[in-house]
C-alpha cells in the first residue's frame, strides 16, 4: 500500500555507507584541524621570538645612537673650548710680542 510510509530499515543499507563515509570524513577534518592548530601555535611562538628580537635591535640601536650623539656634543663642547683657548693663547702670543718689541 502506497499510503503507509516507508520502513526505516528498507532505507538503512544506503544509508550506511553516507554515514561511514561522513564519520571518516569527521576523522579526517578534526585531523587536519589539530595539525593546523599545531602550525599556528608554531608560526605564533615564532613570530613572538621575531617581535622580541627586533624590540631588542630596537633598543640596541637607539642606545647607540643616544651614545653618539652624546659624544658628539661632548667633542663639540671640548671643540668650542679649545678654540677659546687658543684665540687666548694668541692673543697673550701677540701682546708678549708687542711687549717684548716695545723694550
């Protein structure tokens, strides 16, 4: 009789073999899920290590340039006071000579 749904289990020998090839699939995806999970936590903690060494390259080298240009006005200054020094050194040179032809 047509009016009568069919029997579940006239149905179960087709489906069995959609729901095996669905449960490996499963198997298959949450495989790759884990591996790929891996591969992230791997390339995270690596690019973490490239971030903290370039901080580090960062400082390294704004510690030298603060170094520089702190001997660089430290040789200015000394630079200036030389000069200083000698525009006396002439001009007692010039006056013990304009004293010594005046004797």
């Amino acid at each position: 009789d047509l009016s009568e749904p069919p029997e579940a289990y006239a149905y179960e020998h087709r489906s069995t073999g959609i729901l095996d090839m669905l449960e490996k699939l499963k198997e298959k995806f949450l495989d790759e899920r884990s591996v790929l999970e891996k591969e992230e936590v791997q390339k995270r903690h690596a690019y973490e290590l490239l971030v903290q060494d370039l901080k580090k390259s960062i400082e390294a080298a704004e510690d030298t340039i603060s170094q520089k240009v702190e001997q660089k006005a430290k040789s200015l200054q000394s630079a200036a006071t030389m000069g200083g020094d000698l525009e006396d050194v002439t001009t007692t040179l010039a006056d013990d000579k304009k004293y010594r032809s005046e004797m």
